[in-house]
C-alpha cells in the first residue's frame, strides 16, 4: 500500500466497500467512431487501475457490475464481447489479483452463463479464495430483484428441508444473498452521468451514499475515485437518526 493521497484526510471515516456502476463503455467509443466492444475493452484497463488504486483510499472492497440480467437483450455480438472480457480479464490478471492478496467473488446468477465462463468464475474464487487483504466483487449475470428472489427461495427451501424456522426476518433473508457475509455497502458509484440503479444492489442500497460522476467508465481509475471519496466524507450518514454533528448555539 502506497502513503495515503494528500487532500483526502481520515481514512477512517470510510468509504470500506464501493460499488461501482461502469457506465458509459458504448459511448467512449462512439465518440471516438470506434466498435462498442472497443470501449469494453478499454473498461476492463479502467477496472485494473481502480482496483489498484482502491486500497490506497482505504477502500477494503470494491463490488463493480459487470453485467446485469437485463444486459442480455443486447445484439448477441456484444454480448458474446461482454463474455470474452471475462475470459480476458481471468486470463491476464487472475495471477496478479492472487499475488496481491485479492479475493474475487462473482455475485449473480450462475444458471445461464455458458460453461466455461461458470468455471474461470468457478476458478477465479476457489484461486483466491485464501486472500483477505482486498476483496473484489464481480457482479455478473446479476440482477438486484432476481438476487432478492433467489435469496427468498433459498429461505422456503430451508423451511421445507426444517432447516429454518419461524417467520423470515432481515437477517435471514440477507444471508441468501450473494453479498452474503461482505461488508455493507458504502457507496455507490455510477459513471457516465445516468442517475438510476439500473437493478444494481437494491437491498444493498438501502443506506449506501449515492455518487454520480460525469466521467465515462473508460476514463476511470485514481484520480475520479479519489473524487467520488471525497464526496462521500462529506456526506452526513444518519441512517434514519439524527445529525451527530454539534449544534452550534443560536445568537
Ligand atoms: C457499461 O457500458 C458496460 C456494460 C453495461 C456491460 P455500456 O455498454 O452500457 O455503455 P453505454 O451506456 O452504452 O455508453
Ligand atoms: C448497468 O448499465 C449495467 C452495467 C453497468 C453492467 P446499463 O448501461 O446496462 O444500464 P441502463 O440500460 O442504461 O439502465
Ligand atoms: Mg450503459
């Protein structure tokens, strides 16, 4: 870990898990008069610099969405660019991502993959499934509804096995989702300019800061997430309480 960046004091005040929205990959390109999968490409170098440079910001998690169920009804091509990275990515950096202590983790749905990409997944976490100094979690074929149902079948399936007993609580629930035991989500961060969820996290989100930053996914790495942490240590969380700042007194 590198000395910590100037101009972004206390650490300690967070943000420990990011989630990333890596938004914007078709329009780098379009503007550029170059193939989509052009800038998908470039995405996967704007997702290594991040997670670089992660840990520098104190930051002990990312969660980055990678491709959502919906992600499917794009043309087939670039879906099948989308699977390909995948390969790519596992290929050139699943080495390094060991070496430093990083724990990656898919998040989503495995039916539907095409096999080999469910076993470099597969592969992926057993590899790193030792690290503890960074965990880095890929959300792919994941949905935040179809995570919440998954999780909710999971909790039927135990009631009828006696698993489980009595009425579902949050806990419980929260278990059968595939963020299961991570720590909770921060921040939540979506490039590109678009201000929605896009069905990322909804459970996750309930308390996570929102940040939405201008900047195209290619573009990405230190210097915007430096950015986006500095946005959220301004931030006043109060999770339904109130301020814990000191009233100054009138007059
Ligand atoms: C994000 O970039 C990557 C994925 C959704 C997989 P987009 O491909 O959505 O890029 P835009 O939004 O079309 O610019
Ligand atoms: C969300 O982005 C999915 C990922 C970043 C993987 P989209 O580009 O698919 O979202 P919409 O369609 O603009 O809402
Ligand atoms: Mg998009």
């Amino acid at each position: 870990m590198t000395a910590h960046p100037v101009g972004l004091p206390d650490p300690d005040a967070g943000p420990r898990h990011v989630a990333l929205i890596m938004d914007g990959n078709g329009r780098w390109a379009e503007a550029r008069a170059l193939p989509r999968a052009m800038g998908h490409r470039e995405g996967v170098q704007a997702l290594k610099r991040t997670v670089q440079a992660a840990p520098d910001f104190g930051i002990e998690c990312l969660t980055v969405f990678g491709f959502s169920t919906e992600n499917w009804r794009r043309p087939a091509e670039e879906v099948s660019d989308l699977m390909g990275l995948v390969r790519s990515y596992v290929a050139s950096d699943l080495n390094r991502l060991e070496r430093e202590g990083v724990r990656v983790r898919v998040l989503g749905r495995r039916t539907g993959l095409p096999a080999d990409i469910a076993a470099i997944v597969e592969r992926a976490e057993r590899t790193t499934a030792h690290n503890s100094r960074f965990l880095l979690q890929v959300a792919f074929n994941y949905g935040g509804r179809a995570d919440i149902v998954d999780a909710a079948q999971r909790y039927v399936d135990q009631l009828l096995a006696g698993q489980a007993t009595g009425p579902l609580d949050e806990a419980a629930l929260g278990a059968g989702l595939s963020t299961a035991g991570g720590p909770p989500v921060d921040l939540i961060v979506r490039t590109s300019g678009e201000q929605r969820l896009s069905n990322f996290l909804l459970w996750e989100a309930a308390y996570a800061e929102l940040v939405y930053q201008n900047v195209l996914w290619p573009d990405y790495g230190a210097e915007a997430l430096g950015d986006a942490v500095r946005q959220f240590r301004q931030r006043d969380r109060r999770f339904g309480a109130i301020a814990a700042r000191p009233v100054l007194a009138a007059g």
